[in-house]
C-alpha cells in the first residue's frame, strides 16, 4: 500500500498536529490514514502504508476506539479486524471534544472545587481562591454553553456557528452607531466629539 503525496502530506501533518492536541505522533498517523481511506482497512496494511511495528499499530487503534474516533467493521468472508472512522466530520469532531474535555477540562474543574471549599488560613490564600474561583466560573459557564451544543442535531449547531458570525457583527455596527437626542443615528461617536 503505497501513500500518494497527498495523502502522506495530510498523514505527516496530522502526526505532528497528534502529538499537540494529547496524542502521539503514530495514533495521529494512524487516524489521518484510516480517515481519508475510501474502504476500511486492516492492521497489516497500516503497517504496510505507515512503517510502523504491528505492536504501535494495535496499540494506537486501541486507544482510537476507546476515544470513538475509530470502529471495528467486519467484511464478509475476511477474518481480519477493519477499521473506519465515523462518516459525519461533525461526529469526528463531537468525539474529539468530548476527549478533550475528559482529559483536560474535568480533572481542572475537580482540581478548582476542592481547592475551593478549603478553608483560607491566610489573606493571601483568600486572594488566591477568590482568582480560582474566577477562573472555575468561567470554565464551569463554558463547559455547561458545551453540553447545550453537543444536545443540538447538527444542522442546528451549523446554524448557530454561522448565526455566530452575523451576531458579531451586529454587535460591531453597534458600537459604530449611536443614538443622539431626537432618535437621529450618528455615525462614529468620535467624529462627534
């Protein structure tokens, strides 16, 4: 099984791009190749395309299944295991945040509300905790706006990403406008002072 540069330029890439977003370089690899594959494939020929040991190869699709990015498909008549991942992207992506969010995001907030409930023996703890407290709202606000988007059915979450954009910018026209006495719009307020 021999990689067009295409697809080993998307492969490399998402390698390096792996070990950034919490998982190595041959799991990225591995899920790059398996995605963009028109037909699910096995672990022989992922060690044919990647060159990587059959041992790298079992242990990265085990960790790809665990985290739902990739699933077991069986062929008729071929006893060897099949890989493909999920067809939505925006399923692939659901997943990936998801991950994300269980490998980062929770042991944080847990972290943030223990600390909290201690009591401060200090002025300086108290400061402290009150800036943890700060940032556990934040997250906390954010991770609840999260699991709303993940109960929306696709369709609606595109809606909503591009309802997004358009907001923004009304949110600009409006600081670009003012109202003076009478109702009249002005323009720019600091060409009227």
């Amino acid at each position: 099984m021999k990689l067009s540069p295409l697809v080993q330029s998307f492969v490399f890439h998402f390698g390096e791009m792996g070990s950034r977003w919490g998982i190595n370089r041959t799991v990225g690899q591995i899920y790059a190749l398996i995605y963009l594959s028109e037909k699910p494939l096995n672990a022989d020929q992922l060690v044919e395309a990647l060159g990587f040991s059959r041992s790298n190869i079992a242990m990265g699709i085990k960790e790809l299944v665990s985290m739902n990015l990739v699933m077991l498909r069986h062929i008729p008549s071929d006893r060897k295991d099949y890989y493909t991942t999920h067809e939505d992207i925006w399923e692939i992506v659901r997943n990936l945040v998801e991950e994300r969010k269980k490998r980062e995001i929770d042991p944080t907030l847990s972290m943030l509300r223990s600390v909290m409930m201690e009591t401060p023996s200090s002025e300086e703890e108290k400061f402290v905790q009150d800036k943890m407290r700060e940032m556990h709202d934040l997250i906390e606000m954010l991770t609840k706006w999260y699991d709303d988007m993940q109960k929306l059915e696709t369709e609606r979450l595109v809606n909503l990403l591009k309802m997004g954009a358009k907001v923004y910018s009304l949110y600009q026209m409006k600081d670009k406008l003012t109202v003076i006495p009478g109702g009249k719009k002005s323009k720019n307020r600091e060409k009227e002072q």
